[in-house]
C-alpha cells in the first residue's frame, strides 16, 4: 500500500496548483507518482528523486573540473565574498519560499547588496506600469466565479501554465459561470497561432511588437471613434468586434504574458493594458492580470515590498533601500560592470539572461544556490545545491493573483541537505561573525 | 525580568482615576504592579516634568497585509526623501503614508503605542497580513478578519440563521487567526463583484437579496452570540458622499437593543469607525453645497451607550487611501484620476487603493478635517471616542501627534484656518468655529488608550496602569505645567522618552533600544460541532474557491510564532 | 549560402518546461529549446530540409540550432527558439533603462548551418561560451 499525500502545492509555475496527490513509497521517503499536476509539476517532483541528483556543495577548480566541499566551506566562502565585496547582486529569489526570502532580505540589508528578481526578465514591465497607472485586478476565483469575457494577450497558458484554463479561466462551472466554458467567450491575442489561440473563440494575430498600437484601438473603439482600416494587422472590424465583445461581458478579464513585457514599448504596452481594463470599469467589471512565471516570484516581491517598500530592483548599498530599474536591475548592473560579486538563489539567469550578461557573471566571484545543475551553475564558482521547496521542505508562496499558499513538505530531502533558509541563516550569522571580527 | 519604576512624572490614567498626579508606576515580570512591589534593583526612570501615561492602543489602523503592500510597491514616489538606515537595533525604513513594517514599528515606539489593530484583513489572504505582522517587531497586533461581503454570512443571514452565522464566524476566526468581525460596505462590496455597489443600507445585494441593515443587525447578534472580546466594527454603507450623515444615522440606529455579552467587559454592540468619513451633510463637496453633520451624527451618539466609533481625522497630507471598500475607491480613482488598484477577493470581499492628496487650500479637505475635528470635541464620553487618522486613509499614522495638538489647542486650530485658503468657508459649513473646547491629557488618555482597550476587550491588559495589566508605559516629554506652545504637544508625543512594553525598554531616552517580544493576537472562539456550517464549507471549497479547505487555514509555526490566544467558550 | 531574415521571438513551451525540470544538462533540454520553428514557406525561402541544423546570427550572437516546422503556426517570417541559452545568445540586451532586455523581436539571420556544426547541450554551450578564458 502507497501512502497518498493531498493537497499538495505545486512549486512550479505562478498558477500554484494546490490539489495534487502525491503517492509514497511505504517508508514514505521515495516518490512513486504525482496525481493532478501537469506534465512539468509532474517532473519537478518526480526529477527531486533522480539518483544523479548532486547532494554536497562543489567548488570550481583552477583546472575547471568541480570539487566536492562542506557547507561550512560554502557557507564561509559565500559569507566572505559578501564581506568583501562593495556591491553585491543577490539575484534571484523567486523559485523559494517567503521564509528564505525573509532571511535573504536581511542579509541583502547587512551586506549592502542589490537585491532583484526574476521579475526582471519577466514582469518587471508590470510592476512599473502599475506604479504608473495602478492595476484592477482579482483572486483566480473571481475569474472562476464571474468571468464571462477572457482575454489571453501575448501569453500561452497551454504550454507556460497548463492548468491555468482548466482551474480558474476558461474550463470550470463557477457559481456565475454554470455552463463552464460555455459560459465564457475567449479571444487570444499572439503573433502565433498558439494552442491556446487554437481553442479561443476570436484570434487575434496580431503583428509582433504591435500591442500598444491594437491596445490603442481597441480603447477608440469602446468610445465609437473612428479607426483606420487596419491596425497591428489587425482589420478594423475585428476592433469593434472585440471591443463590443468585452463591453457586453458582465465580467471581463485580460491575462497577459511576455508577449506584452518583452516586446519594445515594454512598460507602456502594460500601461495602456491597465488603461483598457480601466475603460472596460466604466461599462461593465473588468480585471487585468499577470501570468506571473516562477511559483513564487510574487513573494518576493511582497516580502521585499513590506521590507524595503520596493517589488524588485532594491539597491541596498548605500544604507538605505533605492529603486529606479535601468540602474538598479540586475541586467543593466552586470553589462556596466557595477557590481562586485553575484550570488544567485532560486532563478537561473545563467539560461535566461541575455548571454551578455552571463558573461559577466562568470567573471565575477560567485555562488549559486539551485537544487539542479544549470548553466548558472556552470559560469559559478561555488554551487550549494540545497533540499526543494513545496516538495522537500514547506514554505508560503504567493500565487500570481497574490494568494498565498503555505506549500508542503512531501518527503524529507537527501541526508545532510540544507535548506535555503538554512544555508542563508548561516551565512547571515558568519557574515555577522566577520563583521564583528 | 527586569524591573522598572518610573518617578517623579505626572500621570493620566482614568481607569485609576489619576488626573496629572505625580505617582510612582512601577513594572515587575512583565506586568504593572505597585510601586512600592519593586525591589531596589529596579531601573528607575526619572520622569520628572514629564507625562506618563499607559502605552497607547490604536483600534484602526492599516499597517499591515495585502492591500498595505499594494501601497507600498506602487507608489515608489512615497519613500523619496525620507528613507532611512539601520541604527543600533532598527533595520533600515521608508515610506510616508505606507511606511515598511519596520518604520511602522519605530513609528508606534516612539509615538508611546503597545498594541495596533490591523482593520481589514481579507480572509483568504489572512497569511499575508500576518506575515506582516510577524514582521513588525516591538508592537502586539490582532486584525480583523472582513465579513460583510462573505458569501456563507449573506446566505445565512438571508434567513436569519444567527447560529450558523456565529458558528461560521468563529471557524473562519480560527482559521485565519482572526481578532472579531469588521464589516465593510456590507453587501455593496458584494455587488460591487459586478460594478454596482449598495448606496444605502436598504439597497438589495445583487443576486443575494438580502440588504445592508439585514447585514449588519445579522452580525451584531452573530457577535454577541458568540460574546467575543471587541464588537462588529463598522464601516457603512455611502462612505464619503456628501449628505452620507443620514445613512450613517440609520446604521447606528440599528444597534438600538442590542446589549453586549460575554466576559470581556465592553459596553457597546458597534464600533462606528473613521466616523468622519460618515458624518457629511449637504449634496456636493463645494463651498456652496457641503455641510458638516458631526452635530446631528454626535447628538445621537451621545444619546445612546452601546456605540463607539473612532474619528478618522484628516491630516491633510498626501496620503495613500486603502479599504475593502472597492466601489468607492472605484469613485476616487474618478475623482482625483490618480492611479487606482482593486483587488476583489473570491467569496469574501475587496480592496481598493488610491493616492490620495488632502490639499489645504482646498476646500473640502479642510472641511473633512474640521468634521473630523468636531466629531471628538463634541463626544460627551470620552471612553467611547478614539482618535484615529484611519490611517493612512485620512492622514499618515505618524501624524497623530498633529491630530492630539489640534484637539488638544483652540490656538492650534485657528491657526489651521487662519492658514487655509478657504478657512471662513470652512469655518461657515462646519461646526468647527463654534467649538472652543480643549482636550485635556486625562481626556486624550481614555481616548487614546483606556477607552480603546475597553472596546476591544483587551482592558484586562492594556489601557491603564493598574497593578495586574501588561507592563507598558511611556514618558512623554511633556510638562503639562510649563507647556504652552501646541508644537511641543506635537512634538512631545511623537518622541516617547521612555516606553517600557511587557516589562522590556523598547525607547530608552528618546532612542529605539529593543526590538521587543511581539505578539500576534488572536481569538479561539469555541461553538458546538454544526454539522451544517460544515457541509457548507466543504461545498464551498469543492465548487467555488481556489484554493483547496486543507489549504485555507493558517498555520501557527510560521505566520504566527508568538501568539496570544484569547479563548472564548460559546458552546452555552 | 542562402540565408533569410526572421524576426525572432522566445518564450515558454510545454518541452521547455517538462526538459528542464528534468534536468538542464540532459540532451533532452537541448532537443527541447535548442531548435528554432519556422514556417515551411520559410522553409523554402531557405532550402534547408526540415530537422537539420542551422546557424542563426543577430546583431547580438550567433548560435548553432535544429530548425524544425513551425509548432504553433502558421507565422511567416517570426522565427521561435524557445527560452533558454541558444535564444539567449541572439536576444537583444538592452533595456531602454528600465531594466528589462528586449527579449521579443531581434532580427535575425538564418542560414544552412557548416558540415560538423552541432547544438550544443545548454552547459557545454554556456561554457564554451562564457567560460573561454580569454577575458
């Protein structure tokens, strides 16, 4: 008989499903499958148990190969980079729980660092147009309960968050949305005719890097203004269709993605997404909402916004908490060479920056913290591989919608391994030790 | 435990009846206890030419959890130029009207406060606002749970079902580790799920079919049925619509009857909070068509004896305004065309946040404040008024010293309007002219801490001096002898010399010295099994939330590490 | 050799994500992210066969990749190489001082890659070009 484990959070994507079952091995310390999650929630538990999985923190030699060393070593050689460094880039904290982003904010306050996140590369557009413009927005049951109108622009939840559809978007019978997706009318706006534009009531193909301009008309059309034939690729009748589709709803809703922060106009695209959402409250309910991508990259940004006032983007250096993203954001600190060190936790920029910057990174003294061997890993000096979050030990997490979840821990990590928290409490008491010293 | 007596300084308490008298106070393991019970090892405090009050309790504020943060992360504009670092034991802080959790901690500290209400948190939501409040060092804290808007309260309420409601209210405290019952915008938070919102409190609920004054005598009998510590905290409907005085009357009045029950030595059934929100006469927010109604609402409220309410003064900042109110920040975001978030939560209720800038040569901010103002000079029973800024919706929590020298200084006030654009217009709408009324230190005690802590059935612990009650006291540097300057009132009460908190110093000669021993305050409220109420919530949780009912409640380890649970038996 | 331009675009696929929680230094993430989809009139354009390896340039990189039929199209002349190293060699850095590179819609070239040319796995790529050892 396998024990089953419910309700169990998955540490993945920002949807942070929290049904899954997970089924033990009798002594409980082995994995046998994963219910409920998708096809990569799945992996994320099932690879926790790989036998390849590296345990001990390695330390990179003149010679390039790896070197296995103590956590005492690592934690003494991550303290004294700190220690020695004028302006360290604690990057990263997204991929963990609020409990080592506590501890992490801390030490980021007594060592003087920049703190960012993996917002940075993902919805940082976000987090500024909303300091520009404010948000409306909702819980994902709101979407569930009352949506009747779904926008996905410049995002694929098909593929980037595979249940987001199924729980709280387009598939389920809310209390006002009975007829599940039936109750609901679904318009995809993407460049590509993705999986999720595939199974959308109106497609949208819009030209690639075109948002602001559609966004725009979109808002003449809700005032009956004249537009021109075609816009973004996009005819004109199209707009008005779509215009009339949301205003009709008795609630809309507009998820986006990346397509909308990474593409040129950036912040401005998302401004003018909050300013038609704003439009559409003038007519009938309507709400905007971020894919947000790591598990938990809203938690930073609240822990850090409680801390330091500030969602990413913290400059720690001078004492006191600054923020003003394009000089305090971890990219454009690594290609001008500002920052001494760089300690990585919880993100892998070495795969999702540009390779400008990992250049960078791999010229400066360096530490990660991943439970994988990644391409950070690869460009780091030291790599603390450490227990996972929502599956070897619990934590709180924020969904994308900003509920937080307490995850759960599942089965206990290999022997002798740390947590983040763990390893970051001891660094922040050597760090204090040194300081003293 | 170290042990503390204070000499030499003046002292206001009005539970103990003392009136500016110069009496020893002495702490001993945590608690008060009489000066003659401390040894001679105890610190002495030379409190000579100073004030010397019990710690201060605040019964509203936002200070904490999701909507606070909101505040926080979107307007970075509100930490320029007043960040500060680390020092000694304080971490680095920032922010004006949504300060970090740190800066909220020194700012109670030094303004001499032990315990904060947070005044809304979203049930849903409950381990944000307790992560922040784990995080707030020094200061005790509970917050209140909302339920005005709660899908189960409109269902059962609808058929008067005050049992089930009771034992839905008590389960939902304990899961989220809640304090009492705040109601806000009852029924118009609901409706506002569609863009409507309930403007009186005889609108029907979209779709619920039930209306506000159902709503809010619903939860009166809910509250006492279960006899907890503090009563149901109100927010009406039609906050801040000029000729609102009416709705605002109509509410109170349904408290009429009702009497408190329960072990925790309150008097009243309904807390009116931020009362100046809901005291306007008149049709627009012109010269020309705006009037106070503090006179009319205070008559009534003077009249009666179960109603408290807190004033909500406006300090006429720039503010960041905040609330579960989600159709009137909707209106304000109309209003002033600033940058607007909401926030709707499943089930249960919303928020909504808007920058907000009380400008002193309008009109109408300096009309609200003078409303505000009024509304505590006119109390007759100054344990049943509490001074708030509602902060920060009305004004900064760091601006209550302000608030005390304009209540406390005739002088201070005609200065205000001497200084207002629009101050003979003010003067003209408003009652404020007529009121040549001066608090007194023994008034602004009850109003700002004996009186509170009765309210939220927490005068067992704080509020007073008397030996048996927590160990918190503060020195003011005040000298009520010498003072004649109102700026020294303002200055005096925002940099305690002293304030001793569970019988640790947190301020040491005006400078913070400890982070404290903080605690989470939370209610345990026990009912009978309801096999009902449970089915309910099982559905709920299978059909319309998100969240799993495994996954709702939150856990004592991380969110709440040092509690104070407040058991309450209401299985009889 | 021909070669075309493409507009090129990244972003989250359901492999990309499934590969990588299994582990980045496998061969599976490589053949999950170290491919570029194009349309089959880009195809032409081109005249490469379906599922060989080409050399993609932009203003910024250049990084060997497997080109294969567009997943999610039709899009003529967008070019998708999921997120990960192989994008990240040709995406544009800059941020226009708001902190977030232009990770959508860098132009880029697409030709027939050399004989012996292969996709590197996502270490062996980062190494090689990160750790060089000539800076």
């Amino acid at each position: 008989m396998s024990k089953i484990v419910t309700d169990v959070v998955c540490p993945f994507c920002g949807t942070l499903c929290d049904d899954l079952e997970v089924s033990l091995s009798d002594d409980g310390k082995e994995i046998l499958e994963v219910y409920n999650a998708c096809a990569i929630g799945a992996a994320k538990f099932l690879h926790a148990q790989a036998s390849d999985r590296i345990t001990r923190p390695r330390r990179r030699q003149e010679d390039g190969t790896w070197k296995d060393i103590s956590y005492d070593e690592a934690v003494d050689y991550t303290a004294k980079m700190f220690a020695e460094s004028k302006k360290p880039l604690m990057y990263g904290w997204s991929s963990t729980n609020c409990e080592a982003q506590g501890v992490g904010s801390e030490l980021g306050e007594v060592v003087g660092a920049v703190m960012d996140n993996t917002a940075t590369v993902c919805h940082g557009s976000t987090l500024i147009a909303v300091q520009d413009v404010g948000v409306p927005g909702c819980t994902l049951g709101e979407i569930k309960n009352r949506a009747d109108r779904v926008v996905f622009w410049g995002c694929n939840p098909a593929h980037a968050h595979p249940r987001h559809m199924s729980r709280y978007s387009i598939f389920p019978r809310g209390f006002f949305t009975g007829k599940g997706a039936k109750s609901r009318k679904m318009v995809v706006v993407d460049p590509r005719c993705t999986d999720t534009a595939k199974t959308a009531d109106i497609h949208l193909q819009l030209e690639q890097g075109r948002d602001y301009e559609l966004l725009s008309a979109i808002r003449v059309a809700f005032r009956g203004e004249k537009l021109p034939d075609v816009v973004a690729g996009i005819p004109k009748e199209k707009i008005y269709e779509v215009a009339d589709t949301l205003k009709e709803g008795r609630f809309s809703v507009i998820f986006f993605g990346m397509g909308v922060t990474h593409s040129l106009g950036k912040n401005h695209n998302i401004d003018i997404a909050i300013a038609v959402t704003r439009d559409l409250n003038d007519y009938t309910k309507a709400a905007i909402m971020p894919m947000r991508g790591h598990y938990n990259v809203t938690g930073s940004g609240q822990v850090w916004g409680w801390q330091f006032g500030f969602p990413f983007c913290v400059d720690l250096t001078r004492g006191f908490a600054r923020y003003n993203p394009g000089e305090t954001s971890a990219n454009d600190l690594l290609m001008r060479d500002e920052v001494d060190s760089f300690f990585s936790l919880g993100s892998d920029p070495g795969a999702h920056f540009p390779n400008e910057s990992v250049k960078k990174i791999a010229n400066l003294p360096s530490v990660c913290i991943d439970p994988h061997i990644t391409p950070t890993t690869a460009v780091c000096k030291v790599h603390v591989p450490v227990a996972f979050v929502g599956i070897e030990v619990g934590g709180c997490a924020y969904r994308m919608d900003n509920v937080p979840i307490e995850t759960r821990k599942v089965v206990d990590p290999p022997e002798g391994m740390l947590t983040d928290e763990e390893f970051l409490k001891k660094v922040l008491d050597r760090v204090r030790e040194i300081k003293e010293a | 435990m170290a042990e503390f007596l204070v000499k030499n300084g003046f002292v206001y308490d009005p539970v103990l009846g003392i009136n500016g008298d110069m009496v020893d106070v002495a702490v001993r393991n945590g608690k008060m206890v009489d000066a003659s019970d401390v040894g001679t090892n105890a610190t002495v405090i030379d409190a000579k030419g100073m004030t010397v009050m019990a710690a201060g309790v605040d019964i509203h504020a936002h200070i904490a959890g999701p909507k606070v943060n909101v505040g926080r992360n979107f307007r970075p504009e509100d930490k320029l130029f007043n960040a500060t670092p680390g020092k000694g034991v304080m971490r680095m802080g920032g922010g004006h009207s949504v300060p970090t959790v740190l800066r909220t901690a020194y700012t109670y500290a030094k303004m001499g406060y032990g315990f904060a209400l947070e005044a809304a948190m979203p049930p849903l939501l409950a381990r944000h606002t307790h992560e922040e409040m784990r995080d707030t060092p020094i200061i005790d804290e509970g917050a209140l749970p909302v339920f005005g808007n709660n899908w189960f309260v409109l269902e059962y309420l609808k058929n008067n079902e005050i049992e089930n409601t009771a034992a839905y209210i008590a389960w939902l405290l304990r899961m989220t580790k809640g304090f009492g019952i705040k109601n806000v915008n009852p029924g118009g938070t609901e409706a506002w799920g569609w863009g409507l919102n309930c403007e009186t409190i005889h609108d029907v609920v979209p779709y619920f079919d039930i209306t506000p004054a159902q709503i809010i005598k619903g939860l009166i009998e809910a509250n006492e049925y279960l006899g907890l510590p503090h009563c149901m905290h109100m927010h009406g409907n039609s906050l801040g619509q000029p000729g609102n005085y009416g709705i605002t009357l109509e509410t109170l009045k349904l408290a009429e009857g009702y009497k408190p029950k329960g072990d925790f030595g309150r008097d009243q059934v309904l807390h009116n909070t931020h009362l100046q929100f809901h005291s306007y006469g008149g049709e627009s927010y012109t010269s020309k068509g705006f009037a106070s109604a503090s006179k009319e609402i205070m008559n009534y409220v003077n009249s009666v004896d179960n109603i408290t309410f807190d004033t909500g003064i406006v300090t006429l900042d720039e503010t960041t305004t905040m609330t579960a109110d989600g159709p009137f920040e909707h209106h304000l975001s109309h209003m002033n065309n600033l940058k607007w978030v909401n926030s709707d939560v499943e089930l249960e209720t919303a928020a909504g946040i808007v920058p907000f800038i009380y400008g002193k040569n309008t009109f109408i901010a300096v009309a609200q404040w003078a409303v505000g103002v009024e509304l505590a000079l006119m109390a007759k029973d100054p344990m049943r008024c509490f001074i708030t800024t509602d902060a920060p919706n009305a004004g900064p929590l760091y601006r209550y010293p302000r608030v005390w020298k304009w209540l406390m200084s005739l002088k201070a006030r005609d200065a205000l309007l001497e200084d207002a654009k629009y101050g003979d217009k003010v003067r003209n709408a408003c009652y404020i002219g007529e009121l040549d009324k001066e608090i007194s230190l023994y008034e602004l005690a009850m109003m700002t801490r004996a009186g509170c802590a009765k309210a939220l059935g927490l005068s067992h612990m704080f509020g007073s001096l008397k030996p048996g009650l927590e160990g918190d006291v503060v020195v003011y540097p005040y000298n009520p002898e010498t003072a004649d300057d109102p700026e020294l009132i303002e200055q005096a009460f925002g940099n305690a010399h002293t304030l001793i908190k569970g019988g640790e110093q947190i301020v040491k000669d005006g400078e913070i010295v400890s982070n404290g021993n903080k605690r989470t305050f939370w209610v345990n409220c026990k009912t009978n099994e309801n096999a009902q109420v449970q089915h309910d919530i099982s559905e709920k949780f299978k059909k319309y939330y998100t969240v799993t009912e495994n996954n709702y409640g939150v856990s004592a380890h991380h969110y709440t590490p040092n509690p104070y649970v407040i058991e309450v038996d209401a299985t009889k | 050799m021909p070669e075309i331009k493409l507009n090129l675009i990244t972003g989250r696929t359901i492999q990309q994500g499934v590969s990588m929680e299994h582990g980045k230094e496998k061969p599976a993430y490589r053949d999950a992210c170290g491919i570029i989809e194009m349309d089959s009139e880009d195809f032409k354009k081109l005249g490469v066969w379906r599922n060989t390896n080409v050399r993609v340039t932009s203003e910024f990189g250049t990084v060997v990749v497997k080109a294969i039929e567009a997943t999610q199209g039709p899009h003529p002349g967008l070019g998708w190489i999921p997120m990960g190293p192989w994008a990240n060699m040709l995406v544009d850095p800059n941020t226009y001082s708001m902190g977030m590179p232009t990770f959508k819609g860098t132009p880029i070239s697409v030709a027939g890659a050399k004989e012996g040319e292969q996709v590197l796995g996502s270490i062996e790529l980062i190494e090689s070009e990160c750790l060089g050892g000539e800076e």
